[in-house]
C-alpha cells in the first residue's frame, strides 16, 4: 500500500521564495503543501490551529519574528528543512530538529536531497529529542542571539556637510556609491557624502540588507523593484525610488546578486 503524501508547510518573508519552493515541491508526489505564509505571526496561528503537519520549511532570517523563535511558539514540533540565504545560520539550524538546510536559491538537486533524508524517516515519528521538554527554551536561546546580533547592526550613517553632521537612516538610503574617491549615500534622490570606503560600509552593515553589486556600488535590498537582463547577459537593477534610478551589476558579482534575489 502506497504511503500517504508527507504534510508540507511553507514560511518565508519573501513571495518569490515560497512560488518557486511551492514549484519545485509539486513535482514530488510523496509530498504536499497544506498551506504557506509570509508572515510569521500568522504562519505561528495557522500552524497552532491546522491539524498536524509533517514537514515545515522555514526561513530563518525573517523581520519580526526568526525562524528559531517561530519554532518556540510552536504547540507540536514538526520536522523542519530550513531554508536560508546564509551558511553561517546553517550551523544553528542543525543544533534543533532539522531534518536538512536548503541554501537559496533553492535548486532541485539540494531539494531531492532533502527529501530523501526526510524519506529515511519514515514512518514520520518524533524521536525523543523532539520531545524533549528543553526544546523551547533551546529555541528561545537561538532566536535571542540571533536578534542580538541582528540588532548589533547599525540603522544610520553620517554624513558631514561643513560643521554639521547629518544622520541618515539606512531605511532611506537606496544605494551607496564610490566616485572620484569619495563615497556618497543616495537617499531621496539626494547625495549625502560619507567618510567610509564602499569596502568599510560593506563589512559594517546587515548583510541581510546590503549587497555589494559593483566595486563602486553597495545596493539596499528593500529598494530594488526589478532586475533587467540584457540579450548579452548584462544585469541591470532598478530601484523603487521616484527616478527608477538603474544600477549595473558588475560580472564578478552577478552569482551572488542572482543567488540574493532568486533569478
């Protein structure tokens, strides 16, 4: 008798994420998504409320609520796959009930590989250290150091304009550029001049917020609309702000930049 289809649920910030996570699972009839959410909150009362799921394919960098804490609120623990744009949280992943870690963008062959080892386990039966009373206090530890060090990020910069310092938040800063040896901050259409080198900015902000696209460029994420390929393969972003400023895409960067934004 052929078993019953695995109980999948996706969450992930990103739309985009869980359209091609939510394809690529379809072609797997040994699993079925039961639902997804972008938001983690909501994705915490569909779970508590849903019959039990299986599976949960989770992001661990979220704003709001991480991976690690949405899983302390959790009343019955499922397996989880996470999914992470970053090698650094694999680690932390595996020191809870982690079936597998899927780096993004996600590829069919890493996905096959997660699912075999979720195979393995079948019949799904929670092993002691999923039950383990300790777990949501584990949980909460990760999901702390992980806000901790989010939170160890600085949310302005400033720009020195005469005697005056000026204080921009990185909200509002689209981009900065590196031009006749100097860096400025572009926010509201406007350049603000910086005393750091592209590299300095680079190594000192989230990374989960800033890219570096080009030696002279380092992009914030939260501004790009689109990305533009060219027939010769060249990649062009365009931001959200009110000129739809374009940004080229060096060619050595232009792994990272489609690994960051899944095309």
């Amino acid at each position: 008798m052929e078993a019953a289809p695995l109980r999948a649920f996706l969450v992930d910030d990103e739309p985009l994420a869980i359209e091609r996570l939510s394809r690529l699972l379809s072609k797997h009839s040994a699993l079925r998504v039961m639902g997804s959410a972008t938001d983690p909150q909501k994705a915490v009362d569909l779970l508590n409320a849903k019959d039990e799921i299986d599976v949960l394919f989770l992001d661990i960098q979220m704003p709001g609520m991480n991976g690690f804490e949405l899983l302390s609120r959790l009343s019955v623990q499922p397996f989880v796959i996470f999914t992470t744009a970053y090698d650094q949280y694999a680690l932390r992943a595996f020191e809870v009930n982690s079936i597998d870690y899927l780096l993004k963008p996600i590829e069919a062959e890493q996905l096959e590989r997660a699912l075999a080892k979720l195979g393995r386990v079948r019949p799904v039966a929670k092993p002691d250290w999923q039950q383990n009373p300790e777990l949501p206090a584990v949980l909460k530890e990760l999901a702390s150091s992980l806000l901790a060090q989010t939170a160890a990020y600085p949310n302005r910069v400033a720009s020195r304009v005469g005697d005056r310092i000026l204080f921009l938040d990185l909200s509002t800063i689209t981009h900065f550029v590196a031009r006749d040896k100097l860096t400025y901050a572009v926010a509201n259409g406007r350049e603000h001049c910086v005393d750091q080198t592209i590299a300095d900015l680079e190594s000192k902000l989230d990374p989960a917020k800033f890219l570096r696209i080009h030696r002279a460029i380092l992009l914030n994420l939260d501004w790009v609309r689109q990305a533009n390929v060219s027939f010769a393969g060249k990649v062009t972003i365009q931001l959200k702000d009110e000129r739809g400023t374009q940004l080229p895409v060096a060619r050595d960067r232009l792994r990272s930049v489609r690994s960051r934004l899944e095309f």
